[in-house]
C-alpha cells in the first residue's frame, strides 16, 4: 500500500475528530511562522497551536526567500497577521551542504548547470536566524510595525531557545 493510500485512510479517522465548524480564514493569533520542513518539527504541537490558530509556512531550511515574503505579505495584507517568527532548528539538512558541492552534485546527477542558484545552505543557526529576521526588517513589503521574533528549535529535546 502506498503511503497516499495510508495518508487516505488516516484522514477518515481524522474527520470523525474534525468536527464541522467553520473556522475564520484570519487566523486566530495574528501571527505567521516561517520554519523549516524538517519532518521532526511539528510546529503546532510544538508551539501549543491549534486548527485555524496560526499560518505556518515552510520551506527547506526555513529560509526567509521572495515567495517566503510573497507569502508573508498576503498573510498580513489580505489575512491581518501581525507578527512574524523565524524558527530554525538544529540538525538541519539545509547545514550538510555547501551551494558549490550541491550545484556540483546536480551538474553530475542532474545534467544541469544551476551555478546561478543559491540554495542558501548555512553553517551557524542562529546566525541563519539573524540574518532572515534582517531580511524581514529590511524589506519595503513588512511594514516596520510587525513584531519579528527568532528562535532555535531543538529537534532532540523540543525545547526553544529565543534568538536576540
């Protein structure tokens, strides 16, 4: 059985405790988090969110990028967020590569040359966190008075620590 199959039947037992209230598509908190995908990091749990609480939006290494802003300002603009956090974690995939071994890696399987994309790749995690919490300052599509937080998410303990 394919794991769609398995996700298929999962879902009918999920149903019985959905419930059907409609949920406003504001969500509740006014707060959007920008994390990574890592499958370790299940960010409502984590966080104490429930359905319809927060937007989640991710990408590999959680990385701040123009359609992580896209995003971002369609969340305020269109959806009323009004707070922003930056949750990397550690071990993250995005911290076993660097750009020139990756573009190589893809030359070599892939046949294509991507020498011109950065697939911004990092080695120290909180300094990751900084400078995508600069990027959020510093772009003309944040209005200054949305609050930008940061934190590191522990994959082995699930404990945060905030990124000043």
């Amino acid at each position: 059985m394919s794991y769609f199959n398995r996700f298929m039947l999962a879902n009918k037992a999920y149903v019985s405790l959905h419930g059907t209230e409609h949920l406003p598509i504001k969500p509740k908190t006014k707060v959007a988090i920008v994390t990574c995908m890592d499958s370790r990091l299940h960010v409502a749990p984590a966080l104490g969110l429930a359905l319809g609480d927060a937007h989640i939006l991710r990408n590999a290494g959680g990385r701040v990028t123009d359609d992580m802003i896209r995003s971002l300002v369609i969340s305020q603009q269109q959806l009323g967020t009004r707070e922003i956090v930056v949750l990397h974690h550690t071990d993250c995939g995005a911290q076993t590569f660097t750009n020139a071994a990756f573009h190589h890696q893809l030359q070599r399987d892939l046949g294509l040359d991507v020498s011109d994309k950065d697939f911004l790749p990092f080695t120290d995690i909180e300094e990751s966190v900084r400078e995508d919490m600069a990027l959020l300052r510093e772009s003309p599509l944040i209005p200054d008075d949305i609050e930008i937080n940061g934190a590191i998410y522990d994959v082995d303990t699930g404990c945060m620590i905030e990124v000043i």
